[in-house]
C-alpha cells in the first residue's frame, strides 16, 4: 500500500509539472535577463532532420519549465550561503560587455514590458564592477581627452542656433564618483577632470551645468542605486538644480514635491553579476512630484510622426522605468505652464530622471534620445521654436566617439514634417474649442 502511494505521488508531481508546462502561462521575454525567451520551434521535415527542431525544443523547454525562475534563485542563495561573509565585503567582478539588445521582433509585446526590456542596456560598457557592502559601483571613471570632441559638438550646435536657443551641458558623472573608500578616490578625481575638460573647451555663450559639483554637496545621501547604473530621483533632482542655476532658473524646493517610493528593485547591475549580497540590499525607487503641474505626454516612433502613442511623464513601476516611462525615440510633453518656454533635451536613459523636473519650467518639452531617434532635431525646433537646448547624458555617452557621433548627426538627418503635426494640433485645438461654443450655445437656447 506505501509503495502504491509513493508511486502515485511521484505520477501526481510529473502529471502537475506536465500540465504547468503545457497549459502554464508562457513569458515572451525574460526581465531579468534581458532576453527574449525561446519560442516553440515549427515541426517541418527539414527541421527534424537537421535537428533544428530538436535543439529548439531542448532551449524551449530549460526557458518555460515550470519555476524555473524560482529554481535559479534558490540555486544562487544555496551558492552564497555555501560560505563565510564578512560584514565588509569588497570586490572586483569583471561582467564584460553586455551585448547591446535590440527590440523584441514581436510587435505584439506589451510596450511598457519592450522599454523595461531595453532600460540601460544599450550603450553602456561595465567591463568591471566594484561590489562593497551589497551595493555595485562601476569602475568607468571618463576620460579627459575625449572631452574636447563633446564640447566641440555642443558649440557646432551653439552657433547654429545663435538667437534662436540656448545650448546646455548637462552630463552627470558616474557612480565610480561617489564610492565611499579613500582608496577609489582617483575614481571621483577622473570624473571631475573629464567634467571640468568638457567645461574648458566650450565656447563663450554655451552654458555648463555643474552637475557632479551639486552632487558633492550631498555625497551621503541616496544619489546612486546599488543595483543599477543610473543615479536616483534624488540624484537627479540635484543634476536639476545645477542646470537652474546655469539657465537662470529657480529650482522647485524638494520640499515641497509630492514623494512616492516603491521598493524592491533590483537592476541591471544586479542581472549582470547576480551576486546575493545586492539581492540582499535591494533599491528603492523614489520619484518627487511637482506640484500643480499638469502634463500630457506622446511619444514618435523613430523616423515620422504618425500614430503618436499616449505616455505618462510619472509612470507607475516599479523599475527605473517610473521616469517618463522608459525610452522612446521621441516624447513631446506638454504642460499647464503657459510661459512660452519650450526646451528640448537630447538624452540617454540617464537623463529620464532629469526629464521630469522639467515641467515646472517649460510649456512644452521634446525628449530626443538620440540612439533611437532618426528625427532632424534642427527641425523640430525650428517649427516648434524650442528656446532652450540640453544634452542630458551620462558621462560615458560623453566620453565615446560613436555616441558623441550619433548626437551629432541629430542635426543632419532627413527634414521631418514636424510642422504639419503642429498644424494638427492646431486644427484640433480650434475644432475643440468651436465644439465648446457650440455646446454652450444648446445649453443656452434649452434653457
């Protein structure tokens, strides 16, 4: 009779692990590891034959088996706990360079889940990482020589707009600035002087955004995350503060923002090592809202401007994707500030936090990210007549002849019809408001 009942159990798990495999919900994508999950492979002739089918089936199913993230966590903890830990831990993880992903080739994905899919992951280079005490620092640290070609590009774009918009520098350094042992120092040192080289070389009348100086004055507080690249909302808030103080802006009081936290996030730095002292220690995500600022938000595909899809400047995830929702090539934001301000701001995932700080200054803003972005920014803001101009970037997008490059040619790509959109809206603000008087008019004459 025991026998029987270890037999049927046995039977019972592997007939429940068989249904959960076959009638289980299946993922598309794989969050954490940045990747696109196998797809069932098609039964043909040919395919069986040359084994394609089979190696396909073996990579479906290690992809959908039942927990299997589950299981992959419980392995990483089984191996961590294998050991002694002191309570300091310091050390060096070399993760290589990530391959830089592309869009998922199913249209059909969910769009939120396509931008978490590609946050962070597309230009930048860890090579190594410094893990201390459950928090990743990366050890980039910008390179001075290369500053002279970034400025060169900011005062190219300068003196094309001259009497038409202000050009800005807005670069924030990395995180290898701020790791909080004497013996990295040369790391902050390396930033400041990469900084300071893109400062000497711009032309009079290009302004520079102290952004790394305002970070100093706050060193110990929650600038950085520990499993992420990017800095908080809190050290984005300061990278805002230094760009008022260059624009002649005054920067809205933190104080007086409206504060939402979400916690438990775990980033890209995390996926890339998956080392269990920062699993330990996750981040929190802290967005800071302005207040009375009402925004509408669309975002352009990358190379026109049709179908316009709807989008949030404060998006509720729990990710870094909480900032205007994740990257897009092109998000127009329009705000109830009627100053006649507009700005646009050519960005890499670094600036997104910087993005949405933005809105208690400028009537409109236009967030280009210029590794999607195939629009003529030259363009857009001659129909638009943008006032202001920042370069909102990460200091290796800084540092890097390709991506200085792909700023660059921002301004020479094909002319867009970026002035029959705002012919559009125009038409549709003066239908809108026709509509109003009509319905005012019925209202009347019913009474």
């Amino acid at each position: 009779m025991r026998k029987k009942l270890e037999i049927g159990l046995v039977f019972g798990c592997m007939l429940a692990i068989s249904l959960l495999f076959v009638f289980g919900p299946k993922e598309k994508i794989s969050l954490s590891e940045k990747r696109t999950l196998a797809t069932l492979p098609a039964l043909t002739w040919d395919t069986y034959i040359s084994g394609a089918f089979s190696k396909g089936m073996q990579g479906y199913i290690n992809d959908h088996f039942p927990f299997r993230a589950q299981a992959v966590r419980l392995t990483e903890a089984f191996r961590y706990n294998l050991g002694f830990h002191f309570q300091n831990q310091e050390k060096i993880v070399v993760v290589g360079n990530p391959e830089k992903s592309k869009e998922p080739e199913d249209n059909n994905l969910d769009s939120a889940a396509q931008k978490t899919y590609l946050e962070g992951f597309e230009e930048f280079d860890a090579g190594s990482v410094l893990i201390l005490n459950g928090k990743i620092y990366t050890t980039n640290s910008g390179d001075p020589a290369i500053s002279p070609y970034f400025a060169k590009m900011l005062n190219v774009y300068a003196d094309t707009l001259r009497g038409k918009a202000r050009v800005f520098s807005a670069v924030a350094p990395l995180s290898s600035a701020f790791i909080p042992l004497k013996s990295y120092e040369r790391y902050a040192q390396r930033n400041e002087a990469t900084l300071k080289a893109i400062q000497k070389n711009l032309n009079p009348g290009v302004y520079f955004a102290d952004v790394m100086g305002e970070m100093n004055q706050h060193y110990n507080e929650y600038l950085w995350y520990g499993s992420d690249h990017h800095w908080t909302g809190l050290g984005a808030y300061y990278g805002y503060v230094a760009f008022c103080k260059a624009a002649g802006i005054t920067p809205v009081p933190l104080s007086s923002m409206e504060k939402k936290e979400r916690k438990g996030f775990l980033g890209t730095l995390y996926e890339l090592t998956r080392d269990q002292s920062v699993r330990d220690n996750p981040d929190r995500v802290e967005t800071y809202i302005p207040p009375g600022i009402e925004t509408k938000a669309v975002y352009y595909n990358a190379y026109d401007f049709k179908y316009p899809q709807l989008s949030k400047v404060f998006c509720n995830s729990p990710s870094y994707s909480s900032f205007i929702c994740g990257d897009t090539p092109l998000l127009k934001i329009t705000t109830n500030v009627k100053n006649g301000k507009k700005i646009a701001v050519v960005k890499n995932s670094m600036g997104n936090a910087f993005v949405v700080y933005l809105i208690s200054h400028y009537e409109q803003i236009y967030v280009v990210d210029f590794r999607y972005s195939k629009h003529n920014l030259l363009k857009i803001m001659e129909d638009a007549q943008v006032n202001d101009l920042v370069f909102a970037v990460g200091l290796y997008a800084a540092v890097s002849r390709g991506t200085i490059g792909m700023m660059r040619n921002l301004a020479y790509q094909k002319d867009q019809d970026y002035d029959e959109v705002l012919k559009q809206e125009e038409a549709q603000r003066l239908l809108d408001s026709i509509n109003g008087i009509q319905d005012t008019v019925v209202v009347q004459s019913e009474n």
